[in-house]
C-alpha cells in the first residue's frame, strides 16, 4: 500500500458490533502510520465511537455522515484514501457515491452475514477486504492486517 | 439530511435496495434523468450506485433516499425546481 495523508473512515449502519472495534483498530494502526484520520457515521455509530474511546486516543476527527458527503460533494475537502464500512445494500450504495465524489483509493471493508455477495456486487475497481463475521472482530482484523 | 424528510413526500418504495429503485423508475415513468451519485436535490445529496435514475411525473420527482440503516427509499415529492434544474441539464 502507498503512503497515505489523511484517510477517511466511512461508517455504515452500527448494528453489527464489529464495526465499531475495527474502525478503532484501523484508526489507531493508520495513526501510528502518522495517517491523519477522520471518521464518518451516522450519529450512533459515531456515539459508539465516543463511548469507546472516552479520551480520543484513536479516534481524533470525528464528523457527520451527511456533513461528510456534503463536504466532498462540493469539493470543500477530499482524501487520499478512504475505508468504507459495508454490510448492507446501503453500504454499498455509499462506496459508489465516494467513488463518483471522491478522488480518493478506494477500499470497502465488507462483512457481516451476506459479506460475499456484497462484495460481488461492486461494479468497480477498489480494495475488497471481506470477512464474513458481525460480531467478532477478528477475522476482519487479520484481514486488514494483511493489506497495512 | 433533515430537508427532505421535513418535506411532503410520499414513499413509493420502502426498505428497498437501489437497484430495485431503478428499475421501479425506468419502469413506470416516461421522463426519466440520470444523475451521478452526489447529485444535490432538495438539500440532500443523493446517495446510490450510478447511474442514479430520478423520473418526473406531472409536478413531482421521483428519487432515491437512502439511509445507512434503513436502506433506500423510492420517495415522491413536489419539485418544479428540482424538475426545471433536471431539464436544464442537471442530469447527466
């Protein structure tokens, strides 16, 4: 993978617990790359986040899931990467827009029950980082591990 | 995103994926635009898998609406902006 700047974490739907351990995980292991992150979601995942890490050791930029897509939409802020977390259609529907609002390198972070038929369904070029798990974060984990 | 939904609208589909949204549209209506994801109507900005069909019948559009943990809603609301911006070349 090459140097990356500031990356954006795109939350989905919080409903399935691994996302939120992993959005951490992911955020602390890009920091210590000296990757200035920032993470997106709607207002309970980013809750979920704020709980979890009380001190913002891992999770230091913090916005809105729509103020997000506005922001890039209108050309005021972009990325050099972006993980977009994906466990339903509307997961999907959200890689798409990044793909068509954003320059950034695309990865999609796909888990969950129907993670492989998600994953199938992306019509184009990104980094596919799939496990089929909700709730234990592992498998993810040692997926992402592979690619940063 | 507090726009939309504070508008009058009526949902044509519900719980739906995006793809069934545009086969909906092409479906049932003549006047159909295709937009980019991204693409501002109403405030919002549409979320969706390109290309993003939005249908026009009489005085209202016809567009998809989707929420990460609801997924996408088929939505009707009255627009003559948002149809005169569509005719203009909004679309793509």
């Amino acid at each position: 993978m090459n140097r990356l700047n500031n990356t954006l974490l795109l939350l989905g739907c919080p409903e399935l617990p691994a996302q939120t351990g992993i959005a951490l995980y992911l955020a602390n292991k890009l920091a210590r790359k000296n990757v200035d992150v920032t993470i997106a979601g709607t207002r309970s995942a980013i809750n979920l986040i704020k709980v979890s890490d009380p001190e913002r050791n891992y999770a230091k930029k913090l916005i809105d899931l729509d103020r997000c897509i506005e922001n890039i939409a209108e050309k005021r802020t972009d990325f050099d990467s972006c993980f977009v977390f994906i466990h339903n259609d509307a997961g999907i529907a959200y890689l798409a827009t990044i793909h068509s609002i954003s320059k950034a390198d695309l990865s999609a972070i796909i888990f969950g029950s129907n993670a492989e038929t998600l994953a199938s369904t992306i019509e184009f070029e990104c980094r596919k980082i799939v496990a089929k798990t909700a709730h234990n974060p592992i498998p993810l984990k040692k997926k992402i591990d592979e690619v940063i | 995103m507090g726009c939309v939904e504070e508008m009058d609208y009526e949902i044509l589909l519900k719980n739906t994926s995006f793809k069934e949204c545009r086969e909906f549209v092409t479906s049932n209506f003549k006047e159909v635009y295709k937009v980019k994801p991204g693409y501002r109507m109403f405030e919002v900005y549409l979320i969706g898998v390109p290309p993003v069909m939005i249908g026009v019948d009489g005085d209202h559009v016809i567009f998809p609406y989707t929420k990460p943990c609801y997924g996408t809603f088929l939505l009707r609301i009255r627009g003559e902006e948002a149809i005169a911006a569509l005719r203009e070349g909004g679309g793509v």
